[in-house]
C-alpha cells in the first residue's frame, strides 16, 4: 500500500540533549510538502561532526535528530519537485545546491546560502519541521536529519545517484570523503611534486591523504596523536606520519625541520581545534605556504595568532564540502567511485545495524574507528 501523502512511523535515533546517549524512537515524519522530497535512508555514516552537537561543542537545538552522510531511495516528492522522483536512489546534501544564490552562480564558491550550518535553526525552510515524537516536535539537522528510517529534505538538498551504486560505501561521498579529498583538489589545489602535510588521520584527514595522492604531490605528513592510525594513512598515500607527543618542541618546528627549514607548501588541519589551526598555519612555507581549515570548530571558537605568519604571505583558507557545487558534483563522485578512481571502502572499518548507533560513537570516541556505517 502506497505511503504517499501519509504520516510515516519508523525507528529514529532522537537526540534529546547534549552528553546523553542517542534513544531509539518511534518517530512521525509527515508527508513532504511543495518542494520537499521524503527519502527512505538506506545506510548513513557517523561523522565526527555528529559528535561535535552530542559533546555540546556545536549548539543546535534540541531535541533533535542528528546524521548528515547518507544514501537512500526517494519514497515521495512534493508537489513542483521534477529533480528526482521515486525509485530514485539519491545523496541528501547538507550543503545544498539551489543554483540562484551569489554563491551557486559563481564559480569561486558553493556554500549556498539556503544551508543550514552557521546558526542551526533545525527548521524546514517554512519554519516547521517534519518529525514529531512522543507529542514533541524533533528538529531536523542541516538539511539532512540521516538518522531516522525515513527523512524530509527540501529538493535543493537531494541529488539522484547512480541505481546501482552501493549504499553502504557512497553514502561517504555524502561528507567524509568529499570534504577531505575536495579540500586538497578544490580548495588547495595542490600541486605534483608539493609537500603536504594533514593533522587529523580520521576519516576526513585520510580522504585528505588520498586528495593530495591523486593531486601528484611527492611528500605527505600524516600528523596524529594516535600511532594506530599511521597504517592506515600510509596505506592511503601518506610518505610519513609523526606523533607530536613524541617531540620536546612545537609540531609546526618539527614539520619545518622535515622541510629542511621551510615548511610544508600545503597544510590541512582536519581537526578542529584552534591550536591545530593555528599551528597548521606555521607550519607551512612561510611565503607561499597555503594552509587549509578542514575540521568543524567548536561554535564559541575564537582564534588567535601572530600576525606575521599572515603578512610575509602565507595564504589561509577555509574549506566546507570540499569545494564540490553538490548537485552538480555528488553524482560524478559516485560514478568516480563506480569506475573505481578511488577506494571508499578502504574508510570503513565497521558496519553496524541503525540501532546499534551508541556503539559506534563510541567506537568513534575511543579511536578505534574511521568511518563507521549504519544499515537499516
């Protein structure tokens, strides 16, 4: 029987606030209105950024339904929505696409700015939401809300992928993957024959890693305070890896005496902590040098830094998806994926059933994972 136009009833992973554990619910989710497409979540990854809104260091509003980095199929669209229809196996999009703002229109940009991300309002673009439980209206996060069994995006939000494109690995491309490996083809444009060094070897900083390989670049430093992810990195393309609990002095003075004294020409702090931040930024070359910010800081975040790493030319740069225009990028990443121009599985150390959701934070918190993946 068909659902169309009918309130849904499914499993969600509600969040109803910060420090506590996610709870298993029984969720509404209404119908999409004009504009709006409901998808049916297949399988979603669990991104650091997640974390982020449970630790409280990124202020939503709660209670909420977390979960950005999925793959699904569309079960009904809203009246006016010609971009997908159902049946369609799609990528919903936290930094959406609506192809009119100064951003979407120029070639420079893709922060479009229908996104959802600065000051989270956990709303549809009509001010309500489409998830209640328990009487209570549920927030909706960037655009996405991945989750829950079923989710409500606006069509700016969703792209159709691939039919045949695994769920369980592309939804990556989602996030993770596209953030990291865009930071350095995008955003840095790394060059062959550069030096580049990523503080931060999780699943982004590894997606990173991987962006600055198939960039040509001659030398990656993987930077981390965890040994057990070096591995991994050099699998992924990385020369070397240093841990700076095992130097007396600065990390930025270690990567510049690797450098014989200049510094590294790219640096990506995938991390999002201020003294990264800032230490990614000394230590690259200290004319030419591009620093890139990667990692999601916390919301009350304020940085600083000695001016002259600025002055004597150093570039610093932000990067938020990558650099990817998402509705016009997501689909030829799957496709990249499909022709095998890149390897997602190697980021997937789990898979875990939707309910088994706690565990897999907790896997993240413990450093005992890159990406973990949830299948419903």
């Amino acid at each position: 029987m068909s659902t169309s136009g009918k309130v849904i009833k499914c499993k969600a992973a509600v969040a109803w606030e910060p420090k506590k554990p996610f709870s298993i619910e029984e969720v509404e989710v209404a119908p999409p209105k004009a504009h709006e497409v409901r998808i049916k979540i297949l399988a979603t990854g669990i991104c650091r950024s997640d974390d982020h809104v449970m630790s409280g260091a990124l202020t939503v509003p709660f209670p909420i339904i977390l979960g950005h980095e999925a793959a699904g199929i569309v079960e009904s669209v809203g009246e006016g929505v010609t971009c997908v229809k159902p049946g369609d196996k799609v990528i919903p999009l936290f930094v959406p696409q609506c192809g009119e703002c100064s951003s979407c229109v120029s070639p420079k940009g893709n922060l479009c700015t229908t996104n959802d991300l600065g000051a989270v309002r956990g709303l549809m673009k009509d001010g309500t939401t489409r998830f209640t439980c328990k009487g209570k209206q549920i927030n909706q996060f960037i655009s996405t809300s991945t989750f829950t069994e079923y989710t409500v995006v606006h069509e700016t939000a969703v792209v159709k992928i691939d039919a045949v494109a695994p769920p369980e690995k592309v939804c990556l491309i989602g996030c993770g993957f596209s953030t990291g490996y865009g930071a350095a083809l995008n955003t840095a444009k790394v060059e062959r024959g550069s030096t580049c060094a990523v503080f931060g070897l999780g699943g982004v900083g590894l997606s990173v890693v991987m962006g600055c390989k198939a960039a040509g670049a001659s030398r990656i430093i993987g930077v981390d305070i965890n040994k057990d992810k070096f591995a991994k990195a050099k699998e992924l393309g990385a020369t070397e890896c240093v841990n700076p609990q095992d130097f007396t002095k600065p990390i930025e003075e270690v990567l510049r005496e690797l450098t014989g004294g200049n510094g590294v020409d790219y640096s990506f702090e995938v991390i999002g902590r201020t003294d990264t931040m800032t230490a990614a930024l000394a230590s690259c070359h200290m004319n030419y040098g591009t620093s890139v910010i990667v990692g999601v800081p916390p919301s009350a975040s304020q940085i600083t830094y000695n001016a002259m790493l600025l002055f004597t030319g150093r570039t610093w740069k932000g990067s938020i998806f990558g650099g990817w225009k998402s509705k016009d990028s997501v689909p030829k990443l799957v496709a990249d994926y499909m022709g095998k121009k890149f390897n997602l599985d190697a980021l997937i150390t789990h898979t875990l059933p939707f309910d088994k959701i706690n565990e897999g934070f907790e896997l993240l918190r413990a450093g005992k994972s890159i990406r973990t993946v949830l299948v419903f």
